[in-house]
C-alpha cells in the first residue's frame, strides 16, 4: 500500500522551505502533466546497510501551473525485475522535490530496482530510466567467549606461545583478524594478523614468558561494518621471579637504586619523571606511563646508580624488570621525592 505524508508532516515541510527560502507557488490549474524527472541515481548508505538514497532532477518548476502535486516512487527486487510496486506518492504542494531515502529494511547484499515519475491534475509524467541500487552487508555478530591460555615454549624452545579462542557467532564474516599489543605500550606494539571466515582459534609463538598482553578479535563485514570483542588481558606464563628489596636514595651522583635478584637474568631499569606513571587514586604505578629506558645492568647486578642532576620538588619513579629473550619478570617499582 501506498504511504503517504500526513496533512501535518506536509505542512511542516513547506513551512521549513518557506524559511530556507525556496519558491512555493499557490496551487493553479494544470493543463499539462509534468515534464518528466530524470538523472535518477541510488546510492548505498555508508553507515546503515540496508538504507538506499535516491536523487533525481525535478524538471518541472515550482512557478509552473504544470509542477508535479507528488511524486510516485516505485521498486522492484532485482537488476532486471519488472514487477514495480510503488512505495511512496510523495506530496509536492507547490515546492520541488529531488530527493528520497528508501529506508525500509532490506536482507544484506540484495540490488533493488527503482523508477520515479511525476504527477499531477492533468496526469502523470514518464516514467524515470530505471535505477539500481545494491543494499551493503550488515557488520557481522561479534566473537563471543574470548579466552586465552599460555602453552609453553615454541618448538624451537625460545619464545613462549599462547592460543587465543573464540565462538564464531556470525554467518556473513569475511574473515577474522586477531590484534595483540603490549599492556605497557599498546599504540606502539599493535600487531594485526587477518585469518579466513570461520576460524575460531589463532596460536601466538611470539609472546614472552611473564608478559602481559591484550588481545581483540574483530569479525570483518563485507562491507566494511565490523564488529569487535576485546580486548582481553592475558599474562603469557609464569614468567621469571621478580627482584625484591627494590629501594631508592638520593646521593651526590644522582639517584642510587639497590635490590636483590630472585632469578639470574639481565635487568632493565626504567623511569619516569612526571605523575602521570602513577594512578591518582589507587597510587598502583601505570604501565603505559610515559616511562624511559635507562638502562639494562647485567645479570647478578643487585645496584645501580642514576646519573642526573634531580630537579628539586619532584617525584622520580623507578620500575626494575627481570628480562632475557624468552622470559621476563612481573616488573617492581619504588620512588623518591626530592627535596
């Protein structure tokens, strides 16, 4: 069944051209039908799937006596359908018209055929060439119970590997792609790996023994909507022990760090010179904060001094990691405010 604009939605309309200015003519008598429209196009929305836009040239003036009342619209499935169904006598009371949003929901992927004419007293215009538009695919359901487990070491027994899981709830996905980052500095340790449709599982050889990352699983539409879950913290392993008795002092050089070693490896020295390393609230020390690396002291080393001239007023703020290639420690941290 036809739709049709309501008496007050019509009146809205021609109130807001009245406003923008547009011509709005007073009804008079039409001896012709209008000229017929043309330039008919459809386009697919960037953003909602199954919403089809379509444009035309009104060549038939609102000062003309002639000018359309309404327009017809009418659409058919398929590239080559015939059995056009109208779907909208759109009143033009005086006004031009060269725009309608055909946004009734439509199954993904879908082309749909569409033809406008013109109409008033006197009759109705030709009909408009045909127009196609194609509906884009819906972003596919997201993954759903993300999970990761640690496994061990690869099977060159250096770095550790962990298999990220998950269900596959959608139909329509064109593939899948796992991003890994570091918590301590995502934006700069992002890795992307695409997989096909239908994975559910992707085994990561390259994580390191005690680190913790973050994983998301992103199901990729087919055009380019997408939907994400994540991201999940995993720490790969057990890792190594951390060192104990870390503390800080201030000495002529610099500043002197002391601590004992629970596991044999080469330890790397961070800091960090502003508040943002530390969470107002908690106090917990933030690993994406902006630390720098200071140095890595080899392994058995149980001190450190800092060579700098502090600034007076400050808080310095240390984190101490066990690390070798395959292995890394929970990291420990201390700080010392100057005087």
């Amino acid at each position: 069944m036809p739709i049709r604009p309501t008496r007050t939605a019509l009146a809205v309309v021609a109130l807001a051209l009245l406003a923008s200015g547009a011509s709005v003519s007073p009804a008079a008598a039409a001896t012709l039908p209008p000229t017929a429209p043309s330039g008919l196009v459809a386009t697919t929305d960037p953003s909602i799937a199954w919403w089809i836009h379509l444009t035309w040239t009104d060549n038939t003036p609102a000062s003309s006596p002639d000018n359309e009342t309404r327009f017809e619209i009418e659409r058919c499935l398929g590239a080559t359908c015939t059995d056009f169904a109208n779907i909208m006598s759109y009143a033009t009371p005086g006004f031009d018209v060269g725009r309608f949003d055909d946004t009734a929901d439509k199954p993904d992927g879908t082309t749909w055929s569409y033809r406008v004419r013109g109409v008033n007293d006197a009759g109705a215009s030709a009909w408009t060439p045909v127009a196609t538009g194609t509906t884009a695919w819906r972003a596919p359901a997201a993954p759903t119970t993300l999970a990761a487990a640690y496994v061990g070491a690869d099977r060159r027994g250096l770095n550790g590997s962990s298999v990220v899981t998950w269900s596959d709830a959608a139909t329509t996905e064109a593939g899948y792609v796992v991003g890994r980052c570091d918590a301590a500095d995502c934006a700069a340790t992002t890795v992307r790996v695409p997989l096909p449709a239908d994975r559910t599982s992707y085994r990561d050889d390259t994580v390191v023994d005690g680190r913790e990352y973050l994983y998301a699983v992103t199901a990729l539409g087919r055009s380019g909507h997408d939907s994400t879950t994540g991201p999940l913290s995993h720490t790969a392993g057990r890792g190594l022990a951390a060192a104990t008795s870390l503390a800080a002092r201030r000495v002529t050089a610099g500043v002197r760090l002391t601590w004992r070693n629970q596991a044999r490896g080469p330890v790397r020295i961070w800091r960090c010179d502003t508040a943002l390393c530390v969470d107002g609230l908690t106090g917990a020390y933030r690993p994406d904060g902006p630390w720098t690396l200071r140095t890595t002291v080899p392994a058995g080393a149980t001190a450190w001094t800092d060579v700098f001239v502090p600034a007076a007023a400050t808080r310095y703020s240390y984190r101490v990691q066990v690390v070798t290639p395959s292995a890394v420690s929970a990291p420990v941290h201390t700080s010392l405010t100057t005087g």
